[in-house]
C-alpha cells in the first residue's frame, strides 16, 4: 500500500509571507526545550515533508494533510483561548473547501490534522465536519472525550525531545522499585498514589519534579499516571532510558493499540489497583521483567527515510539487543548499508528490506554476516536476481529466505520501467483503486489511512541520528 500513498500539504504551509506563517510553517528548532511535550506535534510535521508521500499535485492525492499547529495557536497572543482557537480552526477548514474544494468531495474524511496539545481536544468544536469526518492525530486519546473516535482517529505518542543514550542501564544496577514524579495537583488519581506511596523507601513517588533521569535509569519501573488528560511523555520516555513502563490511566486509547501488544513490554493498571501497586510490582517474576526489557527495543521499522552507513551505526550501538528491522522504500540504503548491517547488528534475527536499491552484492554480505539471522524477506528490489538469492541460501541452509526476485534474463525487461500508482493503494500484492469523486471512495481511502496510520507507522519513540535527522521508532511485526 505505501507503494502508491499520495499525500497533499496545503501550500499554507510554503507561505513565509502570511501574517500567520507561524501558525503553519515547520517548527526551527523542534529541540528547543521549551517546545516540551509538543515536540510530537512538530516532529510529525517536519517528518513527513521529508518523506517520500508527499505529492504537488492534489488530483493524485489520497488524503490531506491540514498544517495548523495547535501548540503555535496557542502562543499567539491574537488566538490564544480555546475559543479563538477553535474558531480560527473552523475558519481555516471552511477557507480551504472554498479555495480548493477537495474537502467537499467527503466532507473532509480524507483529511488530517495534528495536534499534541490538551487544548486542542476541542479543536474541531467549531465545525462539526472536522469533528465528525476529519481523522484527528492526537495524544490526547481518551475514550471519555466526547471530540475523540476511538475508530477514526488515531492515537499519537508523546514524545519529550532528547538526545539517543549510548548505553541502558542494566537490570541489576536498577535498584529502585518503581519511579514517578510529576505535579500532584494535576489529577486525584496522583494525589492518590502519592498519599499512598510517598514514603515507601523501595520506590520515588514524588509531587514534584527532581532530577527525573536519575529515576529514570535507576528503577525497574517506571509510572505513567493521568494528569489533566490520559497522556503524558513518561511513556516514550521510559523506554528511551530502558525502564519498564507501568501505565495507569483508564480511558486511554494507548497508541496504535490494535498493533502494539503493550503488555508484552508494559504493564497497565486500573486507578483502583493504586492500593495493590507494590504488590503487584512485586509479584512479577525476574523471568518475566527481563521479557519486558527485551521486548523495548527489539523491533524497528524505517519507513521511507534515507539514512547513512553512520545512522545505522549509530542505531547499531545504540539498539544492541535489536532482534527485528524492517526497511521500506528509502533511497539510500544500499549495499554498502547492508553490509554495515551485516557486520553490527549481531543480535539480529529477522530482516525485511522493500523497495531500496540493493543488489545481489548487498544481500551476500549476510552469508557471513548478522550471526542470529534466522529470517530474510527482500521485496521489489529489483537489484537482486535469482542467483544472489540461490548463493545466499547455499551458504546459509537454516535461513529462510522469502525473496522477490527474477531469473536475470528478465531484468533487463523492467529497466526503466514505472510502475503507475496514482489514483491506487498497493499492499501485499492487491490494487485498491481510490478515485476521490465520491464519498465511497473516500470511505476507502480514510480505512486505508487506517491501516496507513496504526499498521505501518507504529510510534512507540524518537531517535535523533548523528546527522540531525529525526525519526521515529517503530514496532511491527515481520
């Protein structure tokens, strides 16, 4: 599917010169620290201009990406309430219906918006087509907000900006049990859990906020308690430091939860189990918790980014324990990144590559290469011939290996050739044909965004590369 995916930016976006321009322009620096909790907001945007579904042409679009930052309305003192946030959003929605008119083809299911910032739950109040048709990413994912559709809309990590860590403390220097601190005075149910838990020496429930890394790197769990909404970043930030999260906070739609099986590397609780928390905790056995910090970090997804030789290094270093990679569609994975593959990411098991230029040179450097590899996917490739693969697999007889590839004497056949997308989705081999004319195809097209959103791109952190560029850490099944 993410073969044909078309996605259209309003030019508002482009436009320095608007008195707004703030309000839709990419964010400068989206490390700066005061951007806080919003830096998924931003770091979605300024991703996905960099990515390889962006179209210029809107007839060959699928969906429709709304570029207003929420957090950037709401520093602008001439919209700062919620209110005139809500209205500057409807008027903004209703100013692109009438200026380019593929909002009233579905009254805007093909459409989406971002927003990381808890006033932006009523965002859509103003203009119910947003609210009742438009896919909504969000943090703030709560079945109990009446703005939120738990089967439309889609649930975005929280994501604090930080710098990647070289090296995870190791389970047994974690000498505290568990490990919260946040304002007390943001929800009842922390107030709760620090009455209760404040004075056990075993863990650090706090009130108030102190040198958070510290607990971070030193617990074995680490909790994320509901605040003025159900998200906060203390999840992301949890697995950045290798600490088991324990989520509690009902009502949350926890991202990408029909993907993410969150009880293999977390643990959820109710806000009635406040009182059996240290029981609980305690009854995890060290079998399990080890389970729980394997699973953090072993799989990862790169969808359509275009990494280099020291990227992958970098992610080799910081990931030892990477089990699971899954390379789709970018330019610059070649064979020289394979072989960097090869050669660093000894715990490997299962490899993927879609769609990157790589021939028959990359895909042998992993008869030596990637000790544990133990399964090979290669699709549309087309830089891998039948015999690389029949070299591969008599060097490597335990390997299985599921390549997509032909006799060499048809290769010279797809030179050149373009493979027409437009207008259709592709995924495992199906054509779903999407014309926007009418509002059973955007119907299609917003299930597709569906499985485009919660399938492919499944958020579970941030990285920051040597090189400056940001992605995000993907979990997925191979």
């Amino acid at each position: 599917m993410l073969s044909g995916l078309k996605i259209f930016v309003y030019p508002d976006i482009y436009n320095s010169n608007s008195s707004f321009a703030g309000i839709f322009l990419p964010y400068r620096n989206p490390y700066n620290p005061k951007l806080g909790n919003y830096f998924s907001e931003h770091m979605f945007k300024i991703n996905l201009l960099r990515s390889p579904f962006l179209t210029p042409n809107p007839e060959e679009a699928h969906f429709f990406f709304l570029p207003f930052s929420i957090n950037s309305l709401r520093n602008d003192r001439r919209v700062f309430s919620e209110a005139s946030i809500s209205q500057f959003v409807a008027d903004y929605s209703k100013n692109i219906s009438e200026r380019f008119g593929f909002w009233n083809r579905s009254r805007g299911a093909d459409h989406f918006y971002v927003c990381c910032h808890s006033v932006g739950r009523d965002v859509a109040s103003k203009f119910l087509d947003l609210h009742r048709y438009a896919i909504q990413v969000v943090c703030s994912s709560s079945y109990f907000q009446k703005f939120y559709v738990s089967h439309k809309d889609v649930a975005m990590p929280q994501v604090w900006p930080r710098l990647p860590k070289t090296n995870l403390v190791p389970k047994s220097e974690r000498t505290i049990l568990a490990f919260f601190a946040g304002r007390e005075q943001n929800s009842i149910i922390r107030q709760q859990l620090i009455d209760m838990w404040g004075n056990d020496t075993s863990m650090i429930i706090s009130g108030k906020y102190h040198n958070s890394q510290e607990g971070f790197t030193k617990s074995k769990y680490c909790l994320h308690v509901k605040g003025y909404e159900v998200n906060t970043a203390r999840v992301s930030d949890a697995i950045h430091f290798g600490c088991v999260p324990v989520i509690i906070s009902n009502h949350y739609d926890l991202p990408f939860a029909n993907v993410l099986d969150w009880s293999k590397f977390s643990i959820v609780i109710s806000h009635s189990d406040i009182p059996h928390l240290k029981a609980i905790l305690l009854s995890i056995s060290e079998k399990m918790y080890a389970s729980f910090l394997a699973n953090l970090h072993k799989e990862l997804v790169l969808i359509g980014l275009n990494l280099t030789t020291m990227n992958l290094g970098l992610l080799a270093s910081n990931c030892q324990a990477l089990e699971r990679l899954a390379l789709y569609g970018s330019d610059t994975i070649g064979d020289v990144e394979i072989g960097g593959i090869a050669a660093k990411y000894i715990s490997l098991k299962k490899l993927c590559i879609k769609g990157c230029p790589v021939s028959d040179q990359g895909i042998e450097s992993l008869i030596s290469g990637c000790p544990k590899l133990v399964k090979i996917k290669v699709k549309k490739c087309r830089g891998v011939i039948s015999e690389g693969a029949d070299r591969l697999k008599a060097n490597r007889v335990s390997l299985a290996i599921n390549l997509d590839c032909m006799p060499s004497a048809l290769t010279n056949l797809i030179i050149g050739e373009t493979l027409e997308t437009t207008g259709s989705s592709i995924q495992g081999g199906n054509v779903l044909n999407l014309p926007s004319s009418n509002r059973a195809s955007s119907s299609l097209a917003k299930a597709n965004f569906s499985l485009f959103a919660r399938r492919n791109f499944v958020a579970c952190a941030f990285m920051r590369l040597s090189n400056g560029s940001i992605f995000f850490c993907y979990k997925h099944c191979l």
